[in-house]
C-alpha cells in the first residue's frame, strides 16, 4: 500500500490486489453483519451493499476531517463487472423465452416501458434543479430497474464518458434505496389487490397439493420452478455464497469450462466494444461482452455443439457480482452527493409512485386481473425498484400465505434475470444520446 501527501493530508493508494483483497474482505464483513441484523435479510439489502457502505462512509468521515484519503485502483472491479454481465448474457437462452411465450414477451415489453418511463420522470426533475439532464437517468431506470450492477457500471460510464460529476455515487446511492424500497412496497401491494378485487387464490380453491398445511409444498414448488429457470433467478444481487451439496459436486474441468467461456466471451467482446466506439458508438464496457456472450450461449442451444452449465455460470457470477459490488461501493465519494440529495429524494419517491402505479394498470389489469397478475405486479415492484431477489420475496410472501403462482414464478425471474438488462440498456443508451 502507497502512502503519498495530497495537499496536505496522507493518501493511502490501493493497487488492483489489495482493492480485490479490501472488497472479499468487505463482503464477508457484510455477510457477517446480515447474520446479525436481521432485518437487513428481511429488506433484502446485500452484503456488498452493507460491507462496502461501511468504508465509504468511514472513508467520507475520515477525509471530511482531514486525517487520510483512500485512493482505490479498480482495473479487477471492471474485470468482476464484465464477467458478471458475461454470465447474464450466458443464461440467456432464447429455449425459456420460447417456453414463456406471449406472457413473458408481454411482461418484457411492460419493463422496457418502466425503464423509458423511469428516465421520462428522473430527467425533467434533474434539469428543474439545474443539474444535468443526464442525472435524471442516473436517479430513473440506471439504479431503478438496472439495480446495482447497473448502476455501478453506468454510473462510472458517466462519470468517465459523460463528465457527469458525483454520477456513481448517486446511482449507487439510488439502487440502495431501491432494493429497500421494492422489498416493502412489494408484497402490500400484491395483497392489496387480492383483497380490494377479492381475487380467488389457490388456498381458496382448496388446491392443498400446492399448498399445504405447513407451507413447504409452495416452498418446493417455487424451488423446483426456479431450478428450471436457472441460476439466473440471483442476476442483481447475490445472497451471500454458503456452501451447497449440488455445487459441491461441480469438478473443477466441469468448472473451468464454464469460466473459458466467460472469458472467451469477455475477451471477444472487448474486440466489439473497442469497434464500436472506434465508430462513435460509446456503450459501458461490458455491453459487448453481453452480446457475444448470449450468441454464444444460443450457438450453443442451437446446434448442440456444446452445453453452458446454467448452475456454474450461475456461480460464476454470484463471485463475480460479489466482488464487483463491493469494490465499487467501497470506492464512493459520498461526499459528492451533498448538493444531490434534495433532488434524489424527490426523483426517488416519483419513481416509487411511478412503479406503484404501472404494477396496478399495465401488469394486473393487463395480465388478467387475477391473482397471478397480483403476484406478478408485486414481483415487478421488486425488480422494478430493486433486483430480482427483492421480486422474489415479495411474490414468496404472498404465495406462503394465498397459495403458489407457477405464472409469476416462471414469468418473473425470467424477465428481471436478463432480459430486462438488455432491454434497459438500450433504453439508456438511447436516451442519454439526447443529452450528450
């Protein structure tokens, strides 16, 4: 660790190792903190959030008073970030699109119209307290929809690219408030509408093979459900990584495998983002890789030349998200969100009332006006504000207590595992190109 004067005060510079080493050290620390409070488990707030806002802060603290400033290299942050955003691309097999049909093809077009709508709402509210236009997308479907892996790589994307000063900070700060908020306004919402539309609920039909006295044939179920629909039912933020009987016997060829081709599509896809912004296209680095990822993996599904391990890939990027996160968070400048916070308070309660609203009038009205459609508004306000965890246990808190929804289990978690960042990133890219 480099120790340097900065006008004045002591600058401890961390290089790319000791950053990674900071943030496994930092997320283990959330992990351990979770387990302690536990209503940061029942908010679904996640370790990364909580290990890496403890420096931030104390780092915030320590420079505000002029003791020591933290400088942090973070060339493996962006390496964690591609090879997470690889293994999005990775599981996104065109077979679980197909199977889901018009409901998921619906369902997806209602969340890309959420992430235009998230940025409509940020944008006018930026410039109304003459900030850059720009901020309105940092504080709408970036953290909003995007959730913190978004929001970390756009957020620097803006802040690089953009010359958007305190953009990382604020999205960071903004999808924190999200995976709060679309934990609780969630499930009220969803029991709302079953009681105000009197929705018939499996436990009402008395269909006691989904249910059960206790409640562990709906666990099973929606575990079975989500075993279908793969790893990538954990996309946004990882639950903190414990050991598991199936992943304990995952080789280690059967492992490599899978990580050459998050590396082989890592590797390509820099080649395609490199060609792109040679020809005036900026996109945030892990775009290309995406792509060439999810070509990859329906070459794959297609042809039956090779297999990707849902599972593995799965693992992969939970590692990878895992650090990603916390060594983003543990970098923030919160300082840099004192003129901000007015103004992301505001675009923050517009956005909860804005995705309130589009859960009630384009996913239950829409999708049928029934107790699946109810399940599934609520799931959007989880990844509509949060992550898909956050979407998960709202539709589980309804579905312990009304009966299983197989609709909105299989729906959901396809749409907010990876289709909805393919989608949200085009939407932001084309918005921002308005403003650039």
């Amino acid at each position: 660790m480099e120790k340097i004067l900065v006008n004045g005060v002591t600058q401890l510079k961390f290089d790319m190792l000791q950053a990674a080493a900071l943030g496994a050290i930092m997320y283990y620390f959330g992990v351990w903190v979770r387990s302690k409070v536990p209503w940061l488990v029942k908010l679904s707030i996640p370790a990364p959030a909580v290990g890496g806002l403890f420096v931030a802060a104390a780092a915030a603290i320590l420079q505000a008073n002029g003791i020591v400033q933290f400088a942090f290299d973070n060339t493996l942050q962006s390496v964690f970030m591609v090879c997470f955003f690889c293994t999005v691309g990775l599981n996104a097999s065109y077979k679980l699109v197909l199977k889901g049909g018009l409901m998921v093809a619906g369902f997806w077009v209602v969340s890309a119209l959420v992430s235009g709508l998230q940025n409509a709402i940020g944008i006018p509210i930026a410039a109304s307290f003459g900030l850059d236009p720009l901020m309105g997308i940092i504080g709408g479907s970036i953290p909003m929809i995007g959730g913190l892996g978004t929001a970390a790589a756009f957020g620097a994307l803006f802040e690089d690219e953009y010359a958007v000063s305190g953009a990382l900070s604020a999205a960071i700060a903004c999808a924190t408030f999200g995976m709060i908020a679309g934990s609780v306004v969630g499930g009220p919402l969803g029991e709302w509408l079953i009681k105000k539309h009197k929705l018939k609920t499996p436990n009402d039909m008395k269909q006691s093979v989904l249910t059960g006295a206790s409640g562990e044939l709906v666990n099973a179920r929606a575990d079975a459900v989500l075993e279908e629909v793969g790893e990538t039912a954990k996309e946004a933020v990882p639950t903190d990584i414990v050991n598991n009987d199936d992943e304990d016997k995952v080789s280690g060829p059967h492992l490599m495998i899978n990580i050459a081709w998050v590396l082989i599509a890592a590797g390509f896809g820099s080649a395609v983002s490199y060609y792109l912004k040679k020809a005036g296209i900026t996109l945030p680095s892990y775009l290309g890789a995406m792509m060439v990822a999810i070509l990859i993996r329906n070459i794959g599904d297609k042809t039956d030349w090779y297999a990707v391990d849902s599972k593995c890939i799965g693992m992969i990027g939970d590692i990878s998200l895992a650090l990603f996160i916390t060594m983003a968070i543990n970098s923030l400048q919160l300082w840099q969100l004192t003129n901000l916070a007015l103004p992301l308070v505001i675009m923050m309660a517009a956005q909860v009332v804005l995705i309130l609203l589009i859960a009630y009038f384009l996913v239950f009205m829409l999708f049928g006006k029934n107790y699946d459609s109810a399940v599934m508004a609520s799931g959007l306000c989880g990844f509509g504000l949060g992550a898909t965890p956050n979407a998960l246990v709202c539709m589980k808190a309804i579905t312990d207590k009304y009966g299983y929804s197989e609709k909105a289990f299989f729906v959901v978690p396809i749409v907010g595992a990876f289709l909805v960042d393919i989608s949200n990133a085009a939407v932001i890219t084309i918005m921002a190109g308005f403003f650039r």
